[in-house]
C-alpha cells in the first residue's frame, strides 16, 4: 500500500505560548503608553517599565545578577532628552550577547527598522501596533530563544 505524504513542513500553531516571561518595556509615557503595557500584562507576561536606555541596562544587570533575567526587553528607538534603543541593545549585548531585545518606533524608514537585527535586535514593532502584531512578535522571539537553548 503506498502512502502519499505532504512535502509541507507541518505548520505551526499560531497559539505556541513561551509561557509566562518577564518583560523589561523602555520608553517614555508618551512613547509607550500604558496601553502596551497593559497588552503585554494581558498576554500573561510580568512587565516592567523604564524611562530610558541606562535604567534599563541597570534593571537588566540587576535581574540577570538575581537568576531572574526578563525573557525579553522591549525599547523605544527614540526617547527624548535619553539613551534610546540603539545604544540600549549596545549595552544589553555587552552584558548578555543573548538578550531578547524587541526595538519599537513609528519610524518605519529608521535603518534600525529596517535591518534591526543587524543592530542586534531579534524582533521589531512599528507604532501604533496592535495587540495581535504584539503577541505574534514577542511569542516569536521568546520562543526561538527557547528553542536554542532547549536541545
């Protein structure tokens, strides 16, 4: 008896959950609101919240130093009178080469935007978004991120 077999790939379901994740968000109340962080709280994530790239490096360091890291951080490209994404994931990599970061901006055309991962940036959220582009893209780099380090 021969049996036909799909030359597809089985796909992916749409719901695979990293599970519950620390979230490190950097951005001002004016570039992200508390909307996001409220869709990052729904999506069943902790969150926390930092004004600018130094304070996130330093909750980043302070965490990792516990043995609680955050499974991803969320930055703002640009933050206004601080240090904004790029120099932020800079800092992140030098103290954990593997970090989760995800840049977000309304700036579509920033080379930061367009090539982020050559920036070190594992995912990438144009403003405004909507709370399924949020969901799909921190489940897609928190769940890569476990599935190198899963064997």
């Amino acid at each position: 008896k021969l049996t036909v077999r799909s030359a597809q790939p089985p796909r992916r379901k749409s719901h695979v959950s990293a599970g519950r994740k620390s979230v490190l968000v950097m951005g001002d109340e004016a570039s992200i609101p508390s909307l996001a962080v409220n869709m990052i709280s729904f999506l069943g994530h902790d969150v926390e919240v930092v004004s600018d790239g130094t304070a996130a490096v330093e909750k980043y360091q302070r965490a990792l130093n516990k043995g609680q890291p955050f499974g991803a951080v969320i930055l703002d490209l640009v933050v206004p009178g601080g240090i904004g994404a790029r120099e932020a994931v800079e800092r992140l990599r030098k103290i954990d080469p593997t970090v989760n970061a995800i840049v977000v901006s309304g700036y579509a055309q920033d080379p930061v935007m367009v090539d982020y991962r050559d920036f070190g940036f594992k995912g990438v959220i144009g403003k405004p978004f909507t709370l399924e582009e949020l969901q799909k893209t921190l489940n897609s780099v928190l769940v890569e991120s476990q599935q190198w380090t899963v064997h």
